[in-house]
C-alpha cells in the first residue's frame, strides 16, 4: 500500500476511535486520581513505555488504560522495526500502539529515528551520500506515516559518548557524515511533521558532567543558528551506580533556559520500598519545579516486562499492583493522598467532588463551539479542573470562562472567575476550535475539585 493511502486511512481511523473514547471518559469522569489525571492537574503528561506484544494481557492494558496520558513504543519504532529493508515500511506493530493509545485518548511519544542501536544490517555499509539520503528518507517515512499523531519525536538518540570527554559516540552517521548529521536531522523531521515536539534523546546526561554540557553546547548552538530544536528527553535510568543527581532540577532548568522544553522520557529507578519511592519523589518535584519539563515518562508499566526486571524499577509490581513508588508519585503530583488533596485525611475541602460534561454547542463545515459544564457534588467546592484532549489534528482558537494550560493536544483548565460552586451548583467553560479535517468529539477527563 503507497505511503499516501496508509497516512489518509491512520487519520481516518483515528477520528473514529477519538469518538469512541469520548463514550469511555465520560464513565470516568468522577474516577479516583491517577497518574495521568494527576498530571494533568500539574499541567503535564504521565507516559510509560509500552511493547505491542503485551497489549493483550487484560491487567496489562487494564493498568496502562487507567494510569497514564501518553505512551512511547518501546521498540517498534525503532530503523529494524520500521524499515528492515531499505525502502519498505513496516509498522504493523507501532499501528498497534497508536491505535491503542489514540481509542484511550492517550498521546503518543516517537522514539527513535535516528539512533547507533537497533540499525538494519542494510544500513551501516552505506557510502556517506548513499547514507544521508537513507537517513532522511527514514526519517520522512515514519514522521510521514504517523504526521500529526505524535506529540514528540526523539529525532536523534544518545549520540554523544559516556565519559569524560564529551564528544561525540562512533556510529555510521558521525563516522561517514560528521556533527553535522544531527543538525540535517532536525531539519529533516521539522519539514516532515511541523506539528511535531523535536527533542533530542541522551542518558546520562540527567546531572551536570562532561557529556550533558556537550549536548548543552550543541542546544545552545543549535537555537543560536535557527536549527529547529522544541525539547530535550532525559532518560533517566537510575540505579545505585547511577543514583538521582542531586543537580538534577538544576540540570532540567539550565536546559531550559536555553528556551527548550525538557522531558523525562525513561525514567526507571532500580530498587523497592521507601527508598526508591523517595527518588521517584525527587524525580517528579524537579520536573515540577521547572516550568518547561512537559511531562514524564516510565520505562514500563510492570516490573515484570521491564528491561531491568532484576532491579524491579518500575511502578507497578509483576501483578500489577501498586508499589510505595506509585503512591509517592501520586502524591507528589498532587494526586489522592498528597498534601492538600481532597482524599487527603484532616484537609479542609474532603469530600469536594466534581464532574465534568462535554457537549457540542454549535457546528460548522471547519469548526465547532465545544462546552464543558462542572458541577460540584454533594459538598461545595473553591475550585475545579478538568481535562479536555482534542484530536490530534483540531486547534482551539478561543476559550471562555475558563484558564488554559496546554501539553500537547490536552488541554488543562482551571477556573477563570467560576471556581467556587454551591453543592451541586454548575458552571461552564466554552471554546471553539478548528476541525482541520477531523470531527471527532473532544475526550473530557476527571474533574478534579478542591
Ligand atoms: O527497553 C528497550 C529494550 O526492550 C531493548 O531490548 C533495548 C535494545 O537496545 O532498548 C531498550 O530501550 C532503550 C531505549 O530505546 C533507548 N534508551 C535506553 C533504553 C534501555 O536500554
């Protein structure tokens, strides 16, 4: 199938799961906190690695469905699950994910285009020319399959090297086209998908040292010279020989204020019990902290699949259940049970509630009006939010009676002047938005009240 049919029947379907999932939320509308509605309060996603093969585990899926706003496919975007031959796209298995995730109303990271790891044997062999044009042409060929669907794409991954010296790592791309193939990368990705979050991918580099101030320098030049550049991923793989940075914050922030966003998009952190929830702690309050870290991401939803199951890293135990981890994480981003939240014992405001109700107020051939109503429960409430994700493709243009904070297509709002309400009173926020060829139905999540 060309390249052109395949890209009008992903938009295609991805209206109709949209739709789909509005049926879904609304069900969900007065659920207990999760991470990814947490988040949202935070004005962030929440994103764990997820593998095609385990979709059809029902406490897997279950577990990814309930928890998290955003998924990175952990290999099947990868050069040798996408183009094992030169020329021929496969992407059978990241469908699989994008779908998934797009009928749950979760957004979708890219990882990885252009990487030394998971190479096609096809490809390391290539002259420098032959190999620039296969670069690019891969990169075309996956941010042209899925344009418009993902919120950020690792366009190049850990290209410098570990160590002191901060250069850059042996691969086919430095070795036959130097430095400078990062910089057509981005240049690449940019035209392929301008929607697209560009972020550039590295470990190790999580705290101040000799390889995150080389990846510094190259940011730095980069928007100094217009070389298009929105974000830097931090992996984030902890363990006791690579502990939480004590600068990490610091860190997150100098990337910053070079004007990029800063995502944390592998975090795992080896370990059990209070200890490890205490660094997951530390992890989430420095991506807090700093304004421009857009979201996190785990590496996984459940010990049991994870790369490092030995270290047991994750979240989510082999059974799914949850770990002091996950509860610390909750907490810290303000979620059931942190300081200050309505299930939070001996807080003024336990038991403030409130839903959310989407509905469509007016409709034209390129846009509509959308209307949200909150109504308090059976307590008064000072003050709401509620979370409203657009199909990838819309863009709202105005928004009344309300506050918005964006990350990627979900959109967060908070009370303009409307935040206290009666028991059982209402009130709504409106906006219109753009179709841009989609008329799927916003998805509306939980209402958190305060
Ligand atoms: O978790 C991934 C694992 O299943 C693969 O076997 C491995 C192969 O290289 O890649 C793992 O993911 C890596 C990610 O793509 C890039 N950063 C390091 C991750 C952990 O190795």
């Amino acid at each position: 199938m060309s390249m052109i049919v395949r890209r009008l029947s992903r938009a295609a379907t991805a209206g109709l799961v949209a739709a789909a999932a509005l049926t879904a939320a609304a069900h969900s509308a007065e659920a207990a906190d999760t991470l990814g509605s947490a988040a949202a309060g935070q004005g962030r996603y929440f994103g764990t690695a997820v593998a095609a093969s385990h979709l059809g585990e029902s406490d897997y899926a279950a577990t990814l469905d309930r928890e998290f706003s955003s998924v990175t496919p952990e290999n099947e975007m990868k050069w040798d699950a996408t183009e094992p031959s030169r020329g021929s796209f496969t992407f059978t298995s990241a469908d699989r994910i994008v779908d998934h995730a797009q009928s749950q109303g979760m957004d979708v990271r890219g990882h990885t285009l252009v990487w030394h790891s998971q190479l096609p044997s096809w490809v390391s062999p290539l002259g420098a020319q032959d190999l620039r044009t296969a670069m690019n042409a891969h990169i075309n060929g996956l941010m042209g399959h899925y344009k418009g669907e993902i919120h950020s794409w690792d366009v190049v991954n850990e290209a410098f090297q570990d160590g002191g010296s901060g250069a850059r790592r042996s691969s086919p791309f430095q070795d036959k086209l130097g430095d400078g193939f990062i910089e057509e990368a981005f240049r690449t990705a940019r035209a392929a998908d301008p929607a697209a979050k560009l972020c550039y991918n590295d470990y190790n580099t999580d705290g101040v040292n000799a390889k995150s101030n080389a990846v510094y320098d190259m940011v730095k030049d980069f928007k100094s010279r217009g070389v298009p550049i929105d974000c830097v991923g931090f992996q984030s793989h902890f363990n006791s020989n690579s502990p939480v940075p004590s600068d990490y914050r610091h860190n997150l922030q100098r990337f910053a204020d070079l004007g990029v966003d800063v995502q944390i998009t592998e975090l795992d952190i080896e370990g059990s019990g209070s200890a490890q929830a205490a660094d997951y702690t530390k992890v989430v309050e420095a991506c807090l902290a700093v304004s421009r870290c857009t979201g996190m991401t785990v590496w996984g939803v459940t010990d049991k699949y994870s790369w490092r199951s030995g270290g047991t890293p994750l979240l989510f135990d082999g059974d799914y259940n949850e770990k002091p981890a996950y509860g610390a994480v909750l907490s810290a981003l303000g979620g059931s049970g942190g300081p200050g939240d309505p299930g939070d014992p001996g807080d003024p405001g336990d038991g403030a509630s409130c839903t959310a109700m989407y509905t469509r107020t007016a409709d034209w051939s390129s846009g509509y009006n959308g209307q949200v109503t909150i109504t308090a429960g059976a307590e008064p409430i000072s003050s709401w939010t509620a979370t409203v994700t657009l199909p990838a493709q819309q863009s709202v243009s105005s928004l009344w009676n309300g506050t918005p904070t964006w990350s990627g297509n979900v959109m967060t709002v908070r009370p303009s002047w409307n935040g206290p309400l009666a028991a059982g009173a209402s009130t709504s926020f409106g906006f219109t938005a753009a179709k841009n060829g989609s008329d799927a139905a916003p998805t509306v999540g939980t209402c958190t009240a305060s």
